[in-house]
C-alpha cells in the first residue's frame, strides 16, 4: 500500500507538472483513510454534506487553480465501503474537465464492477523477494515470522504493512 501511495503521488506529479511538494499544490486531493481515522473511505468522504468540508464533490466545486489540471488521490479503495464507491459513482461518470482520479487498491475483488469499468487499470508488479526480505528484517521481523505471516495474509507485502500489535497477533 506505502508503495502505491507513492506510485500515484508520482503520477499526480506529472498529471500537475508539479515542481516541489504535491502536499503544497492547490489542484491535488488527498483522501487517505489513514490521515483521516478510518479503515475505509466512506460516503461522507465522498459525497458532500453539511458539515463536511472534505469531500471528493467538494473539491470539484471549483476549478483548478494553477494549469488547469487537477488530481484526486484516493487510497485504498478496495477498503471504501459499497455505499461509498456507490457515491463515488456518479462522480465519475461525468467529471469535470482535466479531472484525473487517482485510485490505489492492492485487491480489485471488493470494488464494484461499474466502478471498475471507469477505470483505467495498471497492475503494478510485486517487489522481489529479496527487497521483501529486507523490509522485513529492516521492520525488525524475523524470516521465518515473515514467510508465515505471508503465507497467512495471502501477500508478502501484506505482513509488512502490518503494525506490530498486529503482527503479534
């Protein structure tokens, strides 16, 4: 998930012709389920209420400020809940001029088929082993742990992004 945060920061980059931090550029979007408290991006994150200033409707109120451009970053949205990628839906079916939606999902199984369908897909391949191994043992986990938490999660990347509570379990 880290590296695919990453990978779509790079990409909103060259979407902006950003120089500097995206964290400073007016016409990038960040809806991170981490930064905002919650497994998921949930419907509130995405369609606008009162209340709720940080929505994916409300930052398409306006036009981009710089270029003309703007990008939203949505991770993980293998984990939004159905409802929310139901909103998320209508908001991409029709999205305001040189509007790119960046989304991040390391599953694409949970995420709704239409959704899917308005979606342009690049499948980005797994690190090798050894780079995994070193993650690992630079996350203080032993080889013999990580295999099996791997083996356990399904995905190697997957015991890494675990917090070490959880490891444990």
């Amino acid at each position: 998930r880290p590296r695919l945060r990453e990978l779509a920061r790079s990409c909103a980059a060259i979407i902006l012709e950003a120089r500097g931090s995206l964290e400073d550029h007016p016409d990038a979007v960040f809806f991170d389920p981490d930064a905002l408290g919650v497994r998921g991006l949930q419907v509130a994150h995405v369609a606008e209420r009162e209340g709720n200033e940080e929505s994916v409707e409300a930052a398409l109120r306006y036009k981009p400020l710089r270029g003309g451009r703007r990008a939203l970053l949505l991770y993980e949205v293998d984990r939004m809940t159905a409802d929310a990628q139901a909103a998320l839906l209508k908001t991409t079916e029709e999205p305001p001029p040189e509007t790119h939606f960046l989304l991040t999902a390391t599953d694409p199984t949970p995420i709704l088929p239409a959704l899917l369908s308005r979606c342009r897909i690049a499948r980005v391949a797994a690190p090798p082993s050894e780079e995994l191994l070193r993650r690992a043992a630079a996350a203080a986990i032993e080889e013999p742990d990580f295999l099996l938490l791997a083996q356990a999660l399904g995905r190697a990347e997957a015991a890494l992004d675990l917090d070490p509570d959880h490891r444990a379990d």
